[in-house]
C-alpha cells in the first residue's frame, strides 16, 4: 500500500489528480479546501453530497430545538429571537466595517463564550484580563452591552435569552462556508447596504413626467447570495414540514 504524498504518514487510499499520487482521506479533505480540485473528481463530488446532507441535518436540528426552546407558535418565537438578534446583528455589522478581518468564527467564538458567561452568572467583565487576547474576546464585552440594553416590546423573558443566543450561534455557524469566511458577516453587511440604498431613494425626489430607472441588478445579485444561508424562519418551517412528514 502506497503511502500518502502529502503526509507520507497515512496509507494513501485516494488518487488525487492534482497532485497524480496517492492520497489519505485527510489530506484529500485538506486540498479540497484550497479550491482546485476538478470539479469531476469523485472525492470531490462524494465530499459535496456528504457536506450538503450534514447541513440539512444540522438545519432540522436546530429548527427543533428552536420550537423546543420557545414552544410558542412560530410569530410569537420570530419576535422574541429577532428583539434579541437583530442589535447583536447590529453590532456584528459595526465591528466587521471596523476591522476587515473579522470572520464567521470569530462570531461564533465570541457566542459561545458569551453564553457560557451567562450560564455560570457571569454579567459582565469585572476587569481586562478576564477578556481573551482575541477578535472574539473583543466582541463578548460588547455583546453583553447589547443585552443590557435590550428593552424590546413585550419585554423577552430571562429565561429566553440564552436560546436565542443558541440559535443565533448556529445559523452563524450554518452560514460558514470553507470557501467563504465571511458567509454570515457578508450576508448582514449587504443587507445593511440595501436599506441604505433603500432609504436613499425614499429620500429623493423625482421630477414629475420623469421616468425613473433603477439599476436592480446588482440588488438581485446580493438578494440572491443572502438567500443562501439559513434564516430562523428558514428552521421554523423545515421543522413543521419534518413533523409533518412523520
């Protein structure tokens, strides 16, 4: 058995054309992300269905845990995640126009950490060094700031918070994408752009008997590639098509 060319640890039990060697299932995964492989690799192809049946996966996971959580008719439980959602959404947007490296998983980190602080009564950061040396430490200061000053109508119960953390932090980590670091990051800050576009052109006034012309086709474009990642209604309505399948 011919050993792996890349590792020359592992058996190589995978013939990769890029590199015309064999290859361990490892380190096929690993130049799979550099993006080159030929798009009719049967590796390539077998790692695609494989990928897109996890996500499916994790989708309906997560959808019922959502019902779950709220166990509240689904308008009801839209409000409750979105008076929760859309400031930290907010406040992801600020920090990725402020810092261009900002990626997904730093999100993530930074949700994770923020909602095991929750649940061990941690309210706030009593000094610097309880703050890690990181993007995502940065954003946990920030994001229980955000909380605090969360006074939504109806107020969100307590006890609600932290599943909506949960499930924030999963369509976060839904959106991520190997290619594209930035999926969910990239998805706030187009939707950012298109109200602003929006609410400049409420703002002008058109002549009267003059024609208006709208450019939508990079509005599509954009409308298009947010439609990609999964959305809380998205898991709202993938879980009742599951129950009602059962």
């Amino acid at each position: 058995m011919f050993k792996c060319i890349i590792c020359e640890n592992r058996k190589g039990k995978r013939y990769c054309p890029l590199k015309d060697a064999m290859v361990c299932s490892q380190c096929c995964g690993l130049v799979q992300t550099e993006g080159n492989c030929p798009t009719d690799c049967p590796f390539l192809k077998e790692s695609k269905v494989f990928a897109s049946e996890k996500q499916d996966e994790r989708e309906d996971q997560l959808g019922e845990r959502f019902k779950r959580n709220f166990n509240a008719e689904n308008e009801e439980a839209m409000l409750t995640f979105n008076a929760v959602s859309k400031p930290l959404n907010e406040l992801f947007a600020d920090r990725a126009e402020q810092d261009e490296f900002l990626e997904d998983k730093d999100l993530v980190e930074a949700l994770d950490d923020l909602i095991k602080d929750l649940e061990a009564g941690v309210g706030q950061v009593v000094s610097p060094d309880d703050v890690k040396l990181n993007r995502a430490g940065a954003l946990v200061p920030l994001l229980k700031q955000a909380l605090d000053a969360l006074h939504p109508e109806p107020p969100v119960p307590g006890h609600l918070i932290t599943p909506c953390l949960e499930i924030l932090r999963g369509l976060v980590s839904l959106s991520a994408k190997a290619d594209n670091p930035k999926a969910y990051i990239g998805q706030l800050l187009e939707q950012r752009e298109e109200a602003k576009v929006k609410a400049k052109e409420e703002e002008e006034v058109v002549p009267a008997g003059q024609p208006v012309t709208v450019d939508v086709s990079e509005a599509q474009a954009t409308s298009e590639a947010a439609q990609e990642a999964p959305s809380a209604s998205d898991l709202f309505e993938a879980s009742d098509d599951v129950k009602d399948e059962g």
